[in-house]
C-alpha cells in the first residue's frame, strides 16, 4: 500500500513510500489464514521511503497492527514498536505473535498501520496502512503443513 502524502506526478521526487506486512509461520513462510490459537505466528512489516525529503525526516516511524474482530467481539493490538528515522529508504520489522493471540477463536480481519511521529512525539505528515486478509482462528491442535 502507498504512503500518504500521495504527491502528483511531477512532485513525487519530493517523498514517496511504500509498506507491506504478511503473516508468516515461525519458518518464514508464508502462513495459512487458518491458524490454530495454540500456534505461533509471525508478522514481517516492510516499508521504503524515498525522495529528497527523506533524509531530513527526523522523528519515529511507529508500527502497530491490529486484529479487528469480525462480527461481535474485541479490537486487539497485536504488534506496537517504535523504530527511529534513520534517513534509510528500507525499513523491516519482524514481529513474534502467539500462542493465544487472539485468546478467542473466530474471524479477525489484520490491519497495519504506520505513523510518523515528529521529534516531539506527535503525529506528522507521512503515514501507510496495510489492510491484510481475514485470518481465522481455531481451538485445536495445529494441522500439518500442506506440501
């Protein structure tokens, strides 16, 4: 998913980015939406910014994703970490979830959100989501990788 600001063509020179977050089983590959609550699961966040304003953005990028009960039931923050700005294009954050996360079985729909956060700690300008798939999850023993 784009960052925003999205600037006009002729401007995009200034600031442009990019994010992407997917669900991966502890081996790094990519996980089933269905998942046992026993089972630990992953979430990689991978986002670039590029253009001339980059290098002096200063501040904090701050990663949270989020599982959104479908239906009757709870909105819960899953992943929260804080990364410095460092003026780089690439960025990646490796986040552990589970067992029991969610601690309730059903449909959850997963959204990643990154904000940037000025050197006072407030939000700023630059920002991107990722809306990820609906993940369900299952009591019950895990089932066996498909081949």
């Amino acid at each position: 998913m784009p960052f925003e600001p999205q600037l006009p063509g002729p401007y995009q020179f200034l600031f442009h980015g990019h994010m992407q977050a997917a669900v991966t089983d502890p081996h790094g590959t990519p996980a089933p939406t269905i998942i046992s609550l026993t089972d630990d699961w992953h979430l990689q966040v991978n986002w670039q910014v590029h253009g001339v304003f980059v290098p002096s953005i200063s501040g904090t990028w701050q990663i949270r994703a989020y599982l959104e009960s479908i239906g009757p039931g709870p909105e819960i923050l899953v992943a929260n970490r804080d990364v410095p700005m460092t003026g780089a294009n690439n960025y990646s954050e490796l986040f552990f979830i589970g067992p029991n996360v969610p601690n309730q079985p059903g449909p959850y729909k997963l959204v990643t959100v990154i904000t940037s956060l000025n050197l006072l700690g407030t939000p700023a300008p630059f920002a991107g989501y990722d809306e990820g798939s609906v993940l369900q999850f299952y009591e019950g023993p895990s089932l066996p990788p498909t081949p």
